[in-house]
C-alpha cells in the first residue's frame, strides 16, 4: 500500500487510514482528504491453440523473467479486453489472432493487483516469433507444458481450466 507517498491532486502526503469497518484501508491525503483508491489493474490473455497444442512466450522481463506464459497483458485505458487480448499476440508473438471465447476470469490470491481476463483463440496469420518483451515461443502439446516453469499462478489455473475443457 505504500508504493505512493504523495497526493495526486496537492502533493502532500498520504496516510494510511481505515475508512469504514469491513473495508481496506485506504490512502488519504493530510491536506485535502483525497482518497487515493488503488484499483486492480486489468489484464487480458489469450491461450491459442495451434497444431501442436498451445502458443507459449517465454517472458523477457520482471517479473517471472525467463518463465512461460501466454501472450498477454494490461488492458489500457479506453481499450476492450478483448482488444487488449488481440494487440498482446501482435505485440508480443507477431500473430493475428480471432478470439473465439471467453476461457475465465482470475485473480491471484494474497493481494495480487492483478485481474486477468482469458480468451479461447486461434491464430490467423503470421509466424510466432518473440517479439517485444519476449525471450522464446514455443508450442507445446497437452502433456508437454512446462507446468514448474509457468509464470503466474494466474496462467496456471486458466491453462488447467484450458486443458480440462480440450
């Protein structure tokens, strides 16, 4: 809750103050009474299958450098997840994608800021390739996904959730 010392409105400093019972506790301003309300951020992904299985990357940057996921990433503002999803697989594996549809919603326990939306997809043209924050993309049958190297116990439960229903 830290992360942010000062007001966004004045520039003073933020507390930490319990609002209402039942509720967490909040950021709020010393001087203006701003309340600092840090929202989860969205995310989206989408798992795509292809003739062997499914599409990895391998992530090129903190956090979880080095671990696989599908492609991925923060829903930005005024864009559909769904839009989120399509741009992550340009982005990241230089892929034109349709989503065919929605696979879950998860979050990861233990305060994670993260709401990851997850799309069912299939690729429609070009090459996979790691691009931008990618180190490696591979194809991975049912049985040969790296279940130890995965990189967020939200990519876990979604490709679970994703195999269950193959």
């Amino acid at each position: 809750m830290a992360e942010f010392a000062f007001c966004p409105r004045c520039g003073e400093r933020l507390e930490t103050r319990l609002l209402k019972v039942g509720e967490p506790t909040r950021l709020v301003c010393v001087a203006c009474e701003f309340v600092f309300y840090q929202d989860p951020r969205l995310a989206a992904g989408a798992i795509l299958q292809t003739e062997r299985g499914v599409l990895l990357l391998q992530r090129g940057i903190e956090p979880r450098r080095g671990s696989w996921v599908f492609p991925g990433g923060y829903v930005d503002r005024g864009e559909s997840p769904e839009a989120a999803a399509v741009r992550e697989a340009r982005e990241e594996a230089g892929v034109e994608i349709a989503l065919e549809s929605l696979l879950g919603v998860y979050h990861a326990p233990a305060g994670s800021p993260v709401v990851l939306i997850v799309y069912r997809a299939v690729c429609l043209s070009g090459t996979p390739q790691p691009l931008d924050e990618t180190l490696a993309v591979g194809e991975f049958s049912l049985g040969e996904i790296p279940w130890d190297d995965l990189g967020f116990p939200t990519t876990r439960a979604a490709l679970r959730d994703y195999v269950a229903g193959r």
